[in-house]
C-alpha cells in the first residue's frame, strides 16, 4: 500500500492485540464467548424490562433498556473485528467502514458516557428527593433524556470522524491497534495532526471530566443522604442500589480517561486499557445490573414462572 506517489489508502489493516501465536485459539475462542454472552445478557435485559409491567415504565429500568442497546452495539462494531486477528491471513478493513467503526464507536461510547450521567442524576432524585421523584423524574422525561444523550453522542461522534478522516491517508496502511480509533489513526496521516490531537483531547475531555464531574457531584450528595438514614438495612439497601452503577462507571472511565486524556496517548498499554470499554463492560454490565439488582432477578422469575404455567397448560 505504501506508493511513493502517495496515491490515496483505501483499506487500512488493523494490527490486533498483541499474542503469543500459541494462544491464538484460545483468545479466539475467549472473545466469541464474551462476545455470545455480552449479546445474550443484554437482550435478556431488554426482554426482561420489555415484558414486566412493573419496570418497563420506570426510569432506572428505561435508562438500563438503553445501556443494554448501547452494549450490544459496542460489541458489535468491536469484537467480531478483534476476532478477525486471532484466525490465519490478513483480513484488511475498507476504509469506508474503517469511518463507520469510528463513528458508532465514538457515538455509541459518548452516549453511554451521557447515559451515566443521567443514571446519576435519576439516583440522585431518587434517594434525595424520594418524595418528589415521581414528579421530578417521569417516563416522559426519562425518554427525552435517553434521546438527548443519543443525539448529543452522534453529534460527537460525527466530529470526531469528520475531523479524522478529513486528513489525507496515503502512507502505511497498519494501524497498531485492534479497531480503527483516533490515536491510531492519526498516527497514519500524511499531514500535521497537531490540531486535531489538540481538539480530541479537548473534546473527549470536556465531555469525559464534565459528565465524570456530575456523576461524582451526585453521589457525593447521595451518599450524605444515605448517611443520615437512621437504620442501618435503610443505608444498606441505598447502598447496594448505586453500587452497581459506581461499578460500572469506574470500569468504563478509568481505561477512557487513560487512553485519551494523556498528551502522547501511544502507550502500547492502549489497547489493554481500551478492552475494558470495547469488550469487558458491555460483557459485564448485565451481569452487575442483574445479580445486584433485586428487582431485575423478580422480573425474571415472574417472566420464566408465567412460561412454565403456560407450558404446563
């Protein structure tokens, strides 16, 4: 690919996680399942949410129904493109659709990113405000919410794909990475990237340290709350209602905040740390949202005891 006329790329081959070669297999046979489950636990949820009365209207369970969405997205555009690496022969990505992993992942991960921070707030006016939380917080409102952060996520999305791939790519065609994301991509282009490193990181930090700040400026209110409930199953069931999320938030924002709020964001330890965001959390989040959510594992049994009683009649 690489010409001395510097004719224009129009494929670009993703290099993958770095193995051992003998591990290939494995690692293969690893992400398909993280890749099967993530998919199957998350459509659980949505169906679970879908089809209980009692949680489809609430905000939490309209919030959960959208990160499940998001989830499955992700894995998506993601893993089936790192499996790719782990089978023999080059398999080179068409630099359309190099674009298109860019967008949706920026998209789908700034939306997740506005979704915590809504989940957040919805906490907040649940264990703070409690009385007025029906008023505050309606299933109206919390639609509007989930569309605003999906329309503030493909706005960003679209920036940062427009602003990556207005360069021209003539050089290399490796990217050292296992998907097609700005630090990697950049490191291609045949023109000064300085503007654009300047803007990514003012961008993914706004959007990173606001909504981070938010969500810790809710908790912050929400654990003084907590902490004058006068029984201790009171703290303790407040508790266990935002710790999932605190979970997941950490998961997700840590690696983020590694890999794109550093000046020289080329650390071979990128692609390990963006595993956790592309493939680990959206694996994980029905796992925590079910196992430590009492209302989610009623729902559940309620939909599988009602199957059961219309198969037995």
């Amino acid at each position: 690919m690489e010409r001395v006329n510097y004719t224009l790329l129009t494929e670009f081959i993703l290099t993958g996680v770095p193995h051992p070669p003998r591990l290939r297999t494995f690692l293969l046979v690893f992400f398909l399942l993280i890749y099967i489950l993530t998919q199957l636990g998350n459509l659980l949820i949505l169906i679970t949410v879908s089809a209980d009365t009692q949680l489809h209207a609430r905000p939490m369970y309209i919030f959960l129904g959208a990160l499940s969405i998001i989830d499955m997205g992700i894995s998506t555009i993601i893993v089936p493109r790192l499996m790719m690496n782990f089978t023999l022969g080059v398999k080179p990505i068409p630099f359309g659709g190099c674009v298109a992993q860019l967008y949706f992942y920026h998209f789908l991960g700034s939306s997740q990113c506005f979704l915590y921070t809504t989940m957040a707030y919805d906490r907040y006016l649940a264990i703070c405000q409690p009385l007025r939380y029906p008023v505050l917080m309606s299933a109206k409102l919390s639609t509007l919410l989930v569309a605003g952060a999906w329309v503030a996520g493909s706005i960003h999305g679209a920036i940062q794909a427009i602003l990556t791939f207005r360069l021209p790519y003539c050089g290399p065609n490796q990217v050292d990475y296992f998907f097609c994301d700005i630090p990697a991509v950049l490191k291609l282009a045949c023109a000064d990237t300085t503007v654009n490193e300047l803007v990514t990181f003012v961008d993914i930090g706004v959007v990173v340290a606001s909504c981070f700040s938010l969500i810790l400026l809710s908790y912050i209110y929400i654990i003084r709350a907590i902490l004058r409930i006068r029984t201790a199953d009171g703290r303790r069931r407040a508790f266990s209602t935002c710790g999932a999320h605190v979970t997941i938030v950490t998961v997700y924002y840590v690696p983020c905040a590694f890999i794109y709020l550093r000046p020289d964001s080329h650390s071979v330890l990128d692609g390990a740390a963006a595993l956790f965001p592309t493939a680990i959390t959206p694996f994980l989040n029905p796992l925590i949202y079910t196992l430590r959510n009492q209302e989610v594992k009623l729902a559940l049994r309620r939909m599988i005891g009602g199957q059961r009683a219309k198969s037995e009649v």
